[in-house]
C-alpha cells in the first residue's frame, strides 16, 4: 500500500514539473517582444486621399511593392484631412509598427504626433510631401519630388515659347490644396522662372484641390472673370483635365486658344498632350513604392540614410507624351 501511494506521489510530482517546463517553454517563447523578433516589419502608412490618377498609382505601388518585400502594411486614406492622418498615425504608434510613413495633407502642424512617434521609438518617413517641422530629427527622411523645380521647369518652358511676346501674356493659375506642400513648392517655382519677363503676368491664382471636379469649377470662374486667358498652370493633370471640359464649353480649343501647361504626367494627362489639348508636363512619378520598402528595411535595421531622396523625373512636350504614351506605366 505504501509503496503505491509512493508511485502515485511520484506520478504527480512528474506531471507537475512537466507542466512547468511547457509553461517555462511558453513563456520563453512569447516573451522579449514576440512577433518582434520574427524578422518580419509591419509598416504603418498614411495615404493623402484619393483625389487623382496621381494619387491612385501612388497607393498601387506602395500597396504591391510592400507586398513584393514581404512588409506587412497597415494603410490608411485620410480623406484628404489631417486630422484623419494624426489618428491614424497615433493608431500605429499604440499597435507599436516597426515604421511609419505618410504623405502630409499640409506642411504645418506636425510636431507634437511626430514626438510622440520618436519618443516611442518608431521611425518616420515622410514620402511625395514634406512638413516645416524646425526639428529634423523628428522623421528619418523624405522621399519624393522637388516641387519647386517642377515648378520653374513649367515656368522655364513658357518663358521660352513666349520669348517673343511684345504684349502681355495673361496667365491663370490652378493651385493644390491651400497649404500642401506641392502646392506651395510649384506656385513658388514657377513664379520665380517667369519673372525674367515682365509680359508673362499671374492674373489670377485659385486652389482646385489637386481635382478634376475643382479644376472645371475653377477655370469656368476664371473664364467669366477674365476674357482673355492666353495660358493655364495647372499644379496637377487632374485639374488640367477637368479645365478642358471648362474652356471647351467657353468655345475655345484648348492647347490653342489657351496654353495649357501641368504636372504629374499620368497616363489621361499624357494623352492629351498628345492629342494637342495640353501643350507641356512637367512630370512627378508616383511609383515611389519599391523605394519606400527599401527604406523602411534600412532604418529599421538602424542605417544611415540620406535626409532626403528625391526621385527622377523629366519633362514632356506634345511629341515626346506620343513616343512614351504606349509604355507608360500609370
């Protein structure tokens, strides 16, 4: 009897250790940070909206490059409002991503989200737009354009074609969104190229919101406003488009009547200059995607990188959209 009751403690005392070392294995297992040390980057990113043919290929690229490198990506669409960005970005900071990175609505007011992201260790990049933050050390870097030299390319151009103007040339102009940095940076560039000549005069300049809805509604003002517009800056294809359907249903020919110079160089905008609706583009890819990934991989790893990355880009007259049309990618 007693040497059963032996055996029976010594089961017990068995299954208790053993017990113990599967807990102990767990906790082992799960502790230190977890899914953290699986290798594996989870990215946090924060779209602008989905205003135009720009932004729509930008989010493609980001979402299948993301893919493509294995990121795991939590995306989200503003709505063209920063305070939709500030939420979301405060919502990757608890979910404590590996990285954040996000396309500003506007330059201003980012300070106090973006500390709370340094001081949480996680960080920021900032891609197609940047912010006016004094602290540079608050993101890692920017990814994107210079807007401002699109701008003078735009400005370049024109000053050109109408070197020999004798009278003056009376322009409109179609501004992003109020405050956004592309919108400041090619209102500035562009501005400064045209100086040089005294006959090339801004008479009037109006935010379309980076919409084809906003450019048509803005150029029909500009059209009842103003009788004699010789040319249109449009800050974007979008609002280009949309300012077609404006000066056509005014009776004039667009690309004739009216210049009609834009960024970005999406596919629609890209056929109509080659169709002759539009006369010049200065480009601004949105396929900034692999770029990101490659990114947020280094400064995860704790890499140097640059401060700011600027993409390459050209320009496109009417004959040059026709060769580049049948390859171009969005």
């Amino acid at each position: 009897m007693r040497k059963m009751r032996t055996q029976r403690a010594i089961a017990v005392l068995a299954s208790v250790l053993l017990i113990g070392g599967v807990a102990a294995c767990g906790n082992s297992d799960t502790g230190g940070g977890g899914s953290k040390d699986d290798g594996k980057i989870t990215m946090g990113f924060s779209q602008v909206g989905a205003e135009s043919g720009w932004r729509t290929a930008n989010t493609t690229s980001i979402k299948e490059s993301a893919a493509a490198a294995g990121i795991e990506l939590k995306f989200d669409d503003a709505q063209q409002k920063q305070e939709n960005q500030i939420k979301a970005i405060r919502n990757y900071i608890q979910q404590k991503v590996d990285v954040i990175a996000f396309s500003p609505v506007v330059e201003s007011g980012w300070d106090t989200v973006l500390k709370e992201a340094k001081d949480a260790g996680i960080p920021v990049i900032l891609t197609d737009r940047s912010v006016d933050s004094a602290d540079k050390t608050l993101y890692k870097t920017f990814l994107g354009s210079d807007f401002v030299k699109e701008g003078k390319l735009a400005g370049e151009w024109l000053v050109e074609q109408k070197k020999g103007a004798t009278g003056p040339v009376n322009i409109v102009e179609l501004q992003g969104n109020t405050g956004a940095a592309p919108a400041n940076d090619r209102k500035k560039g562009f501005g400064e190229a045209i100086a040089v000549n005294p006959n090339l005069k801004i008479i009037a300049s109006q935010p379309g919101d980076f919409t084809r809805a906003g450019g048509k509604q803005v150029m029909e003002q500009f059209l009842k406003a103003n009788p004699k517009i010789d040319v249109l800056f449009a800050h974007n294809d979008d609002m280009g488009l949309g300012a077609l359907e404006a000066i056509t249903a005014a009776g004039k020919v667009p690309g004739k009547d009216i210049t009609i110079i834009t960024v970005d160089a999406v596919k629609d905008g890209m056929q109509a200059l080659a169709d002759g609706k539009f006369n010049f583009i200065a480009e601004c890819s949105p396929l900034l995607g692999p770029q990101l990934m490659d990114l947020a991989k280094k400064v995860k790893a704790g890499e140097t990188v640059p401060p700011r990355i600027e993409t390459e880009e050209t320009t496109f007259t009417q004959e040059q959209a026709k060769e580049a049309l049948p390859n171009r990618k969005y």
